[in-house]
C-alpha cells in the first residue's frame, strides 16, 4: 500500500534460457503418383511410385489416398519388379484409381558470403559505400526476365473417363426381393413413328358445340360430387362425436356400477368374517 493506492497482485518468476535455433528449414511440396496393377479386396499392389525397395522401405506407412477420395496406407515393399509396394485401403480400388503421396523436399538454399567494410572508410564516405548487389538486383536493373523450370509449370489434367461395370443382381436374389427394389427391365419407350403418330382432328360446329355441352355437364357433375362428399365427411365427422359421447357416457355408467358391486362384495366379505369371529369367541 502506497500513498493510499492498493499495488496489484503479481507473480516473479526465474527461467534459463536453454537455447537459441534461428535456423530455418525450408521445403517444396512434392506429390509422387502411382497406379495399381494388382487388386485384392481392400489390399491393393502399386506401382510407379518409387525405383528401388530402398525408397518404399523410407516411406513405409506414410498415408496414401487415391483421387477419388479412398485413404490408404504403405505397408511393405516387393521383392520384383523394383519400386512397387503392397498397400490397404478404407475400401476397395479399380485399376482406373490414380494412388498418390504428399510429401516435403528440402530446399538447400546457396550461401553468399559479402564482408561490409563500411566501417574501414573516411568519416565523410560511410554513407556512400554500396556492397556487391545481388543476383536478383543486377537482373532486374539490367531488365533480364528469369526463364521459369518448364517441369514446374502447371499443365493442363487430362483423365480418362471411368467405366463402371452395369450391376448384376443373382436371380434367387433378385426373388427374395421386394417388388419396388426389383430391377425393372423395361425398355425406354422411343419416339412414335410419324405414319403411326394420330392425325388432328378438327372438328364441325355441331361437334363443338355438343363437346362445350358434355365439358359443362361433367363440370356439373364434378362440383356436385364434391359438395356431396364434403357433406358426407362432415355428417361422419359429427357421428364419430356422437359415438364418442356415447362410449364415454356408457364408461362412466360400467364405473359407477363396478362400484357398487364391489362395496357390495366387500360389505359382504365384512359381515362373513364379523360371524366367523362371533363364532370363535362363542367356543372359547
């Protein structure tokens, strides 16, 4: 407590510092392809990913996933031919299925030494000592253009489109089945030839005039029959009430006599066992 001001709660502590790594690691990204040649269950044989069993044996279970989306992993390496592996998948693969591996390159990156000798210069030349300029300064003065790596520029994908195998349903399956997952084996229906297409028929006044009539008198019809059934939910609706009020009423009525029958029954079971009391105390 200071000059009437409360100081705030703190905690002082001790450290060593162990060390200090200011190196800095950097990688490229490299994506290595494979393709499956032999296929078995969820066990799949790979190959064109690697040259030598040495270098399965360093990747030996990395994650793997195909472009479809199935993860796997590496498993173990094969004696012939070089390079190829035997891998597991979460489900089975075609031999359409393109395997590929994530994985980091390290970058060496080169080294330069470039002595300041600012330092070593008259009291009025330290400010206009250049050093040597680097790679990327003498370039973009001089207005020369870097000539990209033609293996790391993007290329346009191009996949073959995969045919899936039609589904083929056993017969005493497909009897066991219910009707709606039956396969149908209905032909599409194609477009009805011209010659036998109907023809357009145009009618006479008359005949319009009788087809307006019939058109009415269906629309008649339709509108009655909707009103009729309209009227018959409703005088249903009001019987079910009436039927429900009638339950209700006979319930309570079974209730109140089921009552009366069972004070009955006890006050019949009461005077029996008073006589039987009577009884026994008489002979004692």
């Amino acid at each position: 407590m200071t000059g009437g001001v409360k100081a705030n709660f703190r905690i002082a502590a001790t450290g060593v510092v162990l060390d200090l790594d200011k190196s800095v690691s950097i990688v490229k990204k490299l994506k290595l392809v494979g393709y499956p040649f032999k296929i078995l269950k969820n066990t799949c044989f790979v190959q064109g990913m690697f040259n030598s069993v040495l270098e399965v044996a360093k990747f030996e279970g990395a994650s793997i996933r195909t472009v479809s989306g199935i993860k796997g992993q590496i498993k173990k390496a094969l004696r012939t031919p070089p390079g190829t592996f035997r891998a597991t998948f979460e489900d089975r693969l075609l031999m359409s299925d393109i395997v590929f591996l994530r994985s980091w390159y390290p970058v060496t990156i080169p080294q330069l030494y470039n002595p300041v000798t600012s330092l070593l210069m008259p009291v009025g030349q330290k400010d206009t000592w250049s050093g040597m300029r680097t790679l990327g300064q003498l370039k973009h003065d001089m207005g020369i253009r870097n000539n990209p790596n033609q293996d790391s520029l993007y290329k346009p994908v191009v996949r073959q489109a995969r045919h899936f195998n039609p589904l083929h349903i056993p017969k005493e399956l497909q009897k066991a089945l219910p009707f709606k997952s039956k396969p149908k084996l209905m032909q599409a229906k194609g477009k009805t030839p011209r010659d036998l297409q109907r023809p357009t028929v145009i009618r006479e006044p008359h005949e319009r005039k009788v087809a307006a009539l019939l058109d009415a008198l269906s629309s008649v019809y339709a509108h009655k029959n909707k009103k009729d059934r309209t009227e018959q939910r409703a005088k249903h609706k009001e019987f079910l009430k009436q039927k429900d009020k009638e339950e209700a009423e006979k319930q309570k009525r079974l209730k109140v006599e089921k009552k009366k029958t069972y004070r009955a029954m006890g006050q019949k079971e009461k005077k029996k066992l008073k006589s039987s009391l009577k009884g026994t105390s008489k002979g004692n």
